[in-house]
C-alpha cells in the first residue's frame, strides 16, 4: 500500500482531540479503528500524533492482510438530522463521540443536554 494510498484511506476516519480535565491533557481518538488514545499538552501535536497513528495503524492492518473496518461515520450516512437539524458536520463528530463512549447516538445527545441544563 502506497503512501498516498494509506494516507486517502486514513482520512476517510474521524479523528478528534478535546480536553481532558480529568487527565490535565489533550486527547486525541479515532474509535473506529482503536479503542486507544493519544495524549498531550500540545493540541495541534495531539492531532499530528493521531493522524501519524491512524496511519500506521492502517499500514499495519494491510500488512497483516486485515481489510481495515469501514468508517461507521462516514460523511454519506448522516443527513444532519435526528429529530432536530442541525449541521452535518456536527452530527458525524456526536456519532464519533457516541461511539467512543459506548453508547447510543440518542443516549449519547440526551445526557449531554442534560448536562447542559438546557
């Protein structure tokens, strides 16, 4: 697999980092390939590691001749909307980070408004 070939694939998975008060650090995941993370005081170097991850975790998938799972967020599948609209891009990265917490997209929304106080 080429460069440009991991490097297409690799960006076809949502990746996020976002603060960690609880650790006192960025963290950065990308849950559809691993259940790990990645972490730092540096917010851009955060996302320069995990992008460097899912790269070499892509490679070593292929090399091992595991087809690499197909992005469950992919962009295609969301229409924006879950009872409410709202931007396509914020519905993929909530179904990220529903998936990263094990729950439900619906679960996921519902404690987060919750939380909010709304």
């Amino acid at each position: 697999m080429t460069r440009k070939e991991v490097k297409e694939r690799a960006a076809r998975y949502i990746k996020f980092v976002e603060w960690s008060q609880e650790d006192n650090c960025f963290i950065g995941r990308c849950p559809e390939l691993f259940a790990g993370a990645v972490h730092g005081g540096d917010e851009a170097k955060v996302y320069g590691d995990l992008c460097d991850t899912v790269d070499e975790w892509i490679q070593l998938l292929h090399k091992d001749g595991v087809l690499p799972p197909e992005p469950a967020t992919d962009p295609k599948k969301f229409s924006g909307k879950f009872v409410l609209r709202i931007e396509p891009a914020l519905h993929r990265r909530l179904a990220a980070k529903a998936l990263a917490s094990g729950e439900s997209l619906n679960s996921f929304c519902v404690k987060k408004l919750s939380e909010a106080k709304v």
